[in-house]
C-alpha cells in the first residue's frame, strides 16, 4: 500500500489556514445524527471528546481507569509549550517549528509539526480560559520557563503539576458535555478490537473491567487517543496501566504502525533501586533549569561516595565534571534529552555513576540556591547576608518553583534534596513512534484516528520537553475537531450504524476466546513474571544503545518468550468479575507483539538518531563528530547563516526513506 499523508500544497505557513477554508463541514443541524467514539480521556482524548460533543456530535468516550480525571496525562510535571513570545526573547511559530523538526532529528514531518507550532498559542488561550492556574511572575502574567533543546522560555507551567492541572481543564469541559447528555461516558471500559464494516472504522469492541461483560459499541469514526506504550519496556515513568491495546488492535486490523523503536530515554529520573521495583519516577526536565548535572572528576572519588567514605558536598569544584557543559556549551544542562541520556550514560558506562548500582549522575541545586539567594537579598535590601542567609533565601525561590518535586525525590528516595545534591539517571518515558497517520490524523483505516501520544507524526525520533502536551491538546481541541469533519461529511445520510453485523459477530468472538483462554489456561507463570523478562530484554538489547547482534537476539528472545507465555501463563480469577491480572494479560499479550516489531524496526535502521543510538557508530571519532555537528547546528541556528539551507537539503537528502 502506498502511504498518502495527505499534505496540502502551497506554503507550509499557509497549508493549515487554506486547508481548513476549503475542507469538507458538516452543518451544525446534521452533526447531532453523527456519532463519534473516543478512546481514551487523557489530554488528547478529554480534549477531543470535549469539542466534538461541543460542535454537535454524540460523543462515546472509554477509559480503563474509574475517571477521566485519572489518565496518565495527571502525571505530566514540567509544563507545555507555546509560541507566545510574552518573554520577548524572541521566539515565534517558526522557531518552535524549527526546535521540534531538530529536536526530532528531521524525522517528523514537518507540515504537522509547522501546524502544531501555528496553533500552541490557541492552546494557552483555551486553558486560561478554563481556568487553568498557570503560574503568574509578579506582575500577573503568565509565567514562561526554558526545556531542554531550545535557546527561548517558552513552557507555561502550574507548578510540577502541569499535566493535573490542564487535565482538570479538560475534564470539566467534557463533565458539562456529559451533562448535556452529549458524552456518554464509559468509564472502566477497555477497548478490545475495532470493528470494520465495508472497509471502515464503524466501531469497538469493549469489556466492562467491572463486570467482565463484553459490549458492541458502533460509531461513524473511532478515535484512538490511547497513550504511548512505554510499559513494553516493564520499568518506565508512565503510568502502570499504560499499554499499547487499543493502537495494536487497530494495527492488526490494518492500520500502518510507524517507528515503533522510537523511545524517548530521559535523563531525570530517579534511579531504580533494586530487582523488586515495578515503576520509575520523572524528576521534571524543569529541574535542569536550575540544577547543573556532574560526576566526580576522579575515580577514586566516586569509589569513595559509594563507599559511604566521602559526600557529594565535599568535592570541590575542580573536582567535578560538569560533563554537559563542558561538551555542548552553547546549551549546558539544557541539551536535548536524547544528549542528556546518552551523555549519563556514557560517564556511568566509563564508571563514574554515584550510587550502589553504578546508575546514577548528580543533579546539583547549590549554585542556584547561591544566585538566587544573591538576587533575593539585593531585592529585600539584606546588607552582607551570610552564606547561610543567602542560601536559605535562594531556596524558598526554588521551592516555589519546584517544592512538590523535591517533596516526592525525598519521600522516595529518603535524602533532602536541599542539602545534598539530587541523584538521576535515564529512564523510559515516551514514544514517538505510534499508529501512523496522516495530516488529517486519520490512520490507514478509513474512519479511523489516531491523536496525542498513540500517533507517530509530530515529534519524529525524540520529542523536546513540555511538547507531548501541546501536541495532545493540539490534536484534540484544534485539529481533530475540523480533519473529522472532512470525513464525517460523506456520513450525513447514513443513519445510524448497527452492531447487529457479522463483522461485530466476528470481532466479540475473537474477544471473548482470547479472554477465556487466559482464565481456562491455568499455567504456571504469573502475567507480571512475562512482562519483566520482555522488559528486561528491551531494556539490555533495545534501550539506549542498540547493535545489530543484541537486536537479532532480541527478536528470537521475545518469539521464544512469547511461545512460553502462551502456553504457561497464569491468570487467577474468573472473567465475569474487577480482575486486574486478565486485563494485564490481555496488554502483556500485546507488547509481546509489539516488541518484537520494535526490536525489527530497530534493526532495520542503520542509524543513530534521536533516542536510540547504534553502538556500531560509538567511535570515538563518531562521537566527537556528532558533538562537533550539534555545536555547529547550534551556532547558526538563530542566526540564519548561509550553511543552514545546504545542511538542512543534506540531512533532507539522507532520510528521505525514513518520511511518509
Ligand atoms: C511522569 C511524566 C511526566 C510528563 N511530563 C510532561 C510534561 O511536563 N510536559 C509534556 O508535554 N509532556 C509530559 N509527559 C508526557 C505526557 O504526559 C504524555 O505524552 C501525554 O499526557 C499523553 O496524553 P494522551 O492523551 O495521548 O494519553 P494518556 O494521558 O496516556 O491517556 C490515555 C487514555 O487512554 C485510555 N486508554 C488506553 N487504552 C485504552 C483501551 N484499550 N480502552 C479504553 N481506554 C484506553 C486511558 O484510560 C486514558 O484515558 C510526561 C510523561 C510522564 C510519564
């Protein structure tokens, strides 16, 4: 099949405004015979169902959890961005275009990203208006802060709470729609398949989690706003329940599944601890704002903290390396993330991590409690403050900014974070790559879409910070909203769509066999024992840094693994009943099959990009050139050099198999 994305002619800054003068609508008094089902409630599908069930449509939205409200978009930290330019420093819809397709390492495509950039600024508007608490500097406006990869302040922010708070939003824009009888809302529904009639998405199969009762739900259009898949990977920041079920099944039943390997590794998160642990937690990208990244210089030193000999604090400056920004001085702490992570990485691998398991880096506040504290006591007129003084008044600043986060580091890992420098290391925490769309956000299968973190097009092989937001509530309130209208149109004298069909027939009984297989099995291996060993196969031969052998071994791991899983898997309980362990085998099912079209996917590309990284280009030579290239892109890029032009039409020409 060829891949059409859709893209509209003309000027990329004026694709999206003539785009949308001249699609398809549906009128408002026809909309109310058109139904739309929307997976999932987090950012992108809260916000989505929330505007559809606005303009007119009879909205059906499904989430595993007992709320909207609980999506793991509640737990996004940092902030969002947006091209508002209220710091004046400069930024504008171009440059957070440009920061995304780089960030990216040119592999999004970039009339979605230029889309994405034009409508950031609506988005800001939308929620102020809702009544998100932004954070506000003195004067009352609306705060901005900096993440990594860019050289503007763009990210809006509540707090570490960003995500929570833009979720609330969200939420209450859909619990007026449901009380208008416009959203039907299923909470506790997993969706299990798609249904397709003539060629088209004409609705799901779901179980009620709670009673194990299977349903046939029918739609004009089936949005899927699912999340990412990052738990393929077992140890992960997202949420537990986050899977890949909904995009796999529409994947199975036809739509084309894009840059699967695609994984973004972050560089602030909170080390795992042992074998027994089942999550891992985000420390803000926010954090490096402020806090500077080192390892000691000496590694007699690091034997020494390890050891319990030494403190952090006790190493002088010239004793640290402040390995970033020594390397990339143009951003320091504020690489982009894929930079970070490896950059960790690397001094861990050469031995310098600081903790038992080797896996650790500094993130140190100190020289921002000193500046802060300096600034604070000029403001409140303090003559010779003493260090002590100047230290406490820098930390009330950044306790302000990031009090909830230091709060959650000391509960977690039982040292205050104020009074010794914060530890790190890389976790996985997102996934560019998804169900493939095109610029109408429709997957392969008419009828069918795909939005926020389930789609693969914005933010090609690494996504910039405080990004993933922006995209979800893009799709969902300011782009979505008007492609499905385009599609809808054709819809207005259907009528409505019955489930009373062989092919709802088809899809319930597939369902169902699965579900009683996994009861009826009663095999001898826990669901969590399958996940933790794919997870450890993903992590050691599909993580940071991957190479052709590890990943050829990879592949015939995860079919064996499979094979056993299907034979031996254990699930207690019956399926008439709330068991959380059929609906994990279910998931854990499906990254079995994912992970392995991950590990081939990774295989197949020949290059170090973004996120992942092929040990067969970690030379020495490789790796100073790769420095060299980023140094020299970051020197021009704000300055509109002459190179510019040649070194975008090079990389262009090098990846073009990798654009749809
Ligand atoms: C700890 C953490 C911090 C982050 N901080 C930031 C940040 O500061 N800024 C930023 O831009 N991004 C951040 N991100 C990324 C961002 O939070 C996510 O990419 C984004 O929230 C995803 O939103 P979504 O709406 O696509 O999916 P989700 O919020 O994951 O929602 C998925 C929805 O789909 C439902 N669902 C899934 N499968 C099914 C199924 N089969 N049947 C029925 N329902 C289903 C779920 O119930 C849920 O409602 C962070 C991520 C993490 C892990």
């Amino acid at each position: 099949m060829a891949l059409d994305s859709k893209v509209p002619k003309g000027s990329i800054k004026d694709k999206w405004t003539d785009y949308k003068n001249h699609i398809n609508l549906v009128n408002p008094a026809n909309k109310r015979h058109i139904d739309v089902i929307v997976v999932g409630t987090g950012l992108a599908g809260g916000s989505a169902s929330a505007t559809l069930a606005e303009l007119g449509y009879n909205v059906k939205s499904f989430a595993y959890q007992d709320s909207p409200r609980r999506a793991h978009s509640i737990a996004a930290q940092g902030g969002i961005n947006a091209a508002k330019n209220y710091q004046g420093d400069g930024d504008s819809t171009y440059r957070l275009f440009y920061d995304t397709v780089k960030g990216g390492d040119y592999r999004s495509r970039e009339a979605n990203v230029y889309r994405l950039a034009e409508v950031s600024a609506n988005i800001i508007d939308q929620c102020v208006a809702q009544g998100v608490p932004f954070a506000r500097d003195y004067g009352g406006l609306l705060d901005n802060r900096s993440f990594g990869g860019v050289l503007v302040s763009r990210t809006f922010y509540a707090k570490g709470q960003t995500g929570q708070q833009l979720l609330l939003g969200a939420y209450s824009a859909m619990n007026r729609q449901i009380a208008r009888g416009k959203i039907e809302m299923f909470n506790r529904h997993e969706m299990l398949d798609v249904v397709i009639v003539d060629g088209k998405a004409r609705g799901i199969i779901a179980r009620n989690l709670v009673t194990g009762e299977i349903e046939r739900h029918a739609a004009h259009a089936v949005v899927i706003a699912s999340g990412g898949y990052g738990n393929v990977y077992f140890l992960s920041t997202n949420a537990m329940g986050s899977n890949v079920t909904a995009g796999w099944k529409v994947h199975k039943k036809g739509a084309y599944f894009a840059n699967p390997c695609y994984t973004q590794i972050h560089p602030t998160c909170i080390p795992r601890s042992g074998d027994y642990q089942s999550k891992l937690t985000l420390m803000s990208e926010s954090l490096r704002n402020d806090g500077r990244i080192w390892v000691p210089k000496n590694l007699e030193d690091v034997q020494a903290i390890r050891e319990g000999k030494l403190k952090p604090t006790d190493l002088t400056e010239d004793q640290r390396d402040y390995y970033l920004e020594r390397r990339y001085p143009a951003f320091g702490n504020l690489v982009p993330r894929d930079v970070a992570s490896r950059a960790a990485k690397e001094r861990c691998d050469a031995g310098y991590g600081v903790n038992a398991t080797g896996e650790a880096v500094y993130l140190d506040f100190a020289a921002s409690f000193e500046r802060y504290g300096k600034e604070q006591a000029k403001i409140q007129n303090i003559s010779n403050p003493s260090a002590a003084k100047i230290k406490e008044l820098g930390q009330e600043i950044v306790r302000a900014k990031y009090g909830n986060l230091f709060q959650m580091y000391e509960k977690i890992v039982d040292e205050n974070p104020y009074e010794t420098p914060m530890m790190i290391y890389p976790a996985v925490h997102y996934t560019m790559g998804g169900v493939w769309v095109d610029y109408n956000l429709m997957t392969t299968i008419p009828g069918c879409y795909a939005i926020g973190e389930a789609n693969f097009s914005d933010h090609g092989a690494n996504r910039l910070g405080a990004s993933a937001l922006m995209q979800g509530l893009a799709d969902g309130y300011f782009v979505l909203p008007y492609t499905i209208g385009d599609y809808l149109a054709d819809d207005i004298r259907t009528g409505k769509i019955t489930t009373d069909s062989p092919e709802f027939d088809a899809a319930e009984k597939e369902v169902s066999e699965r579900i009683a297989f996994f009861i009826n099995n009663k095999g001898t291996h826990s669901v969590d024992y399958y996940h933790k060993k794919l997870g450890k196969i993903m992590w050691d031969k599909c993580g940071m840094s991957r190479n052709a052998d590890g990943l050829k071994t990879a592949i015939e791991e995860i079919s064996t693994l499979r094979k056993d899983f299907w034979e031996n898997v254990n699930v207690p309980g019956t399926a008439s009943e709330y068991n959380e362990q059929l609906a994990k085998a279910g998931r854990v099912a499906d990254f079995l099959e994912l992970g392995e079209l991950f590990a081939k996917d990774a295989l197949v590309r020949e290059e170090s990009a973004g996120g992942h990284f092929r040990e067969e280009h970690q030379t020495e030579e490789g790796e100073a050139k790769r420095v060299k290239e980023f140094q020299f892109v970051s020197a021009w890029e704000y300055k509109g050099a002459s190179g510019k032009r040649r070194y975008f039409a090079q990389r262009r020409t090098g990846l073009r198999e990798h654009r749809s």
